[in-house]
C-alpha cells in the first residue's frame, strides 16, 4: 500500500483504504492528469466495432486466457479459449466447417509443443485460413522482433502483460487490416520490451541519486533491463562519495533530494572538475580523480517548466528527462550521452 500510495502521490493525488468486518476492503487512488489539447493527437486506425466479433485465444496459461476471455466479452465479442497449438488448429478448422469462421487469433508465443510462431506459420501456410487475422502476445521482446512477427504474417504483437486499452487498440488494427485499410505500421509498438539489452556490450557504470524509493527501484530496473549495470544513493551528498570510491561513466542525478539537492551535487562534481583540470594543465597533479574529468550528468525531476530545465543546464547538467521515467525516454538519453567505447572498469 506504501507503494501504491507514493505512485500516486507521484501524480498529484492520494490514496487510501476503507474497511468494514464482514464485508471485505475498498482500496482507492486519485490522480491529476492534464488535459490534452484539442487536435493534439489523431488516431490513425479509428477503433473498431469489436461487437460480435468472433476471436480465438490461444495461450497455455489458464488466468491469461480467463482474463483476455474476460476483458473480450465485456466489449461484446465472442471468444473461444484453447491452451495450446493443436487445440487451436481444431477449433479454427470446425468454426470453418460451422460457416462462423475466427476474426482474430491470440496467440501467445511461448507454450509448450508447437509455440507461437510455428502456429503462426502453419495458419498462415492453409490459404483457408487467410480471413483470420493474427496478433502475438509475447512476454519479453528483443529488437528486430516487428520484422520477424511481420513476416510470419501476424498482423499486430504486444507485450505482456497488456493493458485494456491497448488490447482494444491492437484488435482493432488487425481489424483494419481485415477490412482492407491499410495502417501505418502493420504491427505495434506497444512492447517497450524491444530496448532489452540494448546497452548489453557496454561495460559502462552508472550511478542513479534518487531519494524516493520507488523511483529509484522503478530507474534500478529499467536499467537492469536495458543491460546496464547501476550503483544507487538516495542524496546528493552521497553521491559525491560514491564517486570518490569508483569511476562512473554516467550519473543520473534527481534535481530535489534532501540533505544535497542534485543541483548543488552538480556544481560541486563541475567545480570539481575545473579544479583538477587546472591542476592537470599546470603539471601540478599527483595522483589521478576517481571519476572522469567530464562526466554526463542528466537530470531527472517530476518538473517539466523550462525554467526548470535552464536551471538544471546552467548547473553543469547536460541533458534532462521528467519524471516518471519511462525505458523509452531513459534509452533515448543514455544512446546519447554514454560513452561509446567499451570501458573495461575494475570491480570494486
């Protein structure tokens, strides 16, 4: 609950819990979200009529296919649930013979016998079966997987687990696609899973100052997922110890924490810097800085002002991102500012 209730805190609102013997619990939350602007955003596959659509879940897990089974029926369609490749095929096969042929097959990739993929294949390979359209859940995702699905035949994959309104959203680009439009992208994007590992070669160390730790966790994992390996204190203060005590090739520095603020952490790092430089250049260094000389430091604050911003650039920060983090923004910024080269740093 302690959990739940920063989250929410996190965007603007509260939450909190009411009990009563005998009855059970009511857990509730609040939140703040800004209203968007008319004409910001156009969908390019308006949502489909999902009303009496007849659609086929294919996935060996039993909640995965009572929640799915679930979610569809509330929107008026007609699913069916098998656990797994041959059961699939038979059901595709008798709704043929029954003139009430599947819309849409779900089809988890990782099941045991025949997964995903090799499904996929095998109906797409029966010219029978071309009026169905097919969409891929898969619980992890590397790049170069759109392609891949694409050409198999699918007509659209998500990650797991997926949320209700992407779900909708994702049943009705294959939808579109049935009915002969023709969308932008063919498959989805809804898997921020596709930047796993995408720093995996680098030796890089990084070193996250964030004093909520849910954010921290939230930053720690992404990271982790990303292929990085991450070093964690919850102040400014600390941060400039721990880089006293190890080479860091990047710092993610949060802009308000207690004891140090991640601005005043900034300009000591900057400071500094200059000072052993000067030293350097005056042939008056004796031993070496434990950090580099220009070390990135990008900013991280649930502020998106652009005072803000010129505050955190003037400070010596060189890049900035809002909070909550997401992987793809986190991605973005590390593609940017991480050394290139492989630095082969000693363990410590």
């Amino acid at each position: 609950m302690s959990i739940s209730r920063q989250l929410a805190e996190l965007m603007g609102g509260e939450a909190g819990v009411s009990s009563e013997e005998g009855k059970g619990s009511e857990f509730w939350f609040t939140a703040r979200f800004s209203k968007q602007a008319v004409g910001v955003h156009k969908e390019s596959i308006p949502p489909a009529d999902l009303h009496g659509v007849r659609v086929l879940i294919v996935d060996d897990s039993a909640t995965s296919r009572e929640i799915l089974t679930a979610r569809m029926a509330s929107w008026g369609m007609r699913p069916i649930d098998v656990k797994d490749g041959a059961e699939a095929l038979h059901a595709l096969y008798m709704a043929l013979n029954e003139n009430d042929p599947f819309c849409i097959a779900v089809i988890d990739i990782r099941m045991p016998g025949m997964n995903g993929e090799t499904l996929g294949s095998v109906i797409r390979a029966d010219k029978r079966l071309a009026g169905t359209r097919m969409m891929l859940l898969t619980s992890v995702g590397m790049r170069g997987d759109t392609n891949r699905f694409q050409k198999i035949g699918f007509s659209a994959y998500a990650a797991k687990p997926i949320l209700h309104r992407e779900l909708k959203a994702v049943l009705s680009l294959a939808l579109a696609e049935q009915a002969g439009i023709e969308p932008k992208l063919s498959t989805t994007r809804h898997s921020a899973r596709e930047n796993m590992n995408l720093f995996i070669d680098r030796k890089a160390r990084i070193l996250l100052a964030e004093d909520d730790i849910t954010n921290r966790l939230v930053a720690l994992g992404i990271l982790k997922k990303l292929g990085l390996r991450a070093d964690a204190v919850p102040n400014g203060a600390e941060a400039l110890i721990a880089m006293q005590a190890k080479p860091y090739d990047l710092v993610l520095m949060d802009v308000n924490m207690p004891v140090m603020n991640g601005i005043e952490a900034t300009k000591r790092i900057r400071n500094y810097e200059k000072m052993m430089m000067a030293r350097e250049e005056n042939k008056m260094m004796n031993y070496l800085p434990s950090f580099s000389s220009i070390i990135p430091i990008i900013a991280m604050t649930a502020k998106a002002m652009q005072g803000d911003r010129e505050l955190c650039m003037e400070a010596g920060m060189n890049d900035y991102i809002t909070k909550p983090v997401s992987p793809q923004a986190l991605a973005k910024v590390l593609e940017k500012w991480l050394p290139k080269d492989e630095l082969d740093h000693p363990e410590m």
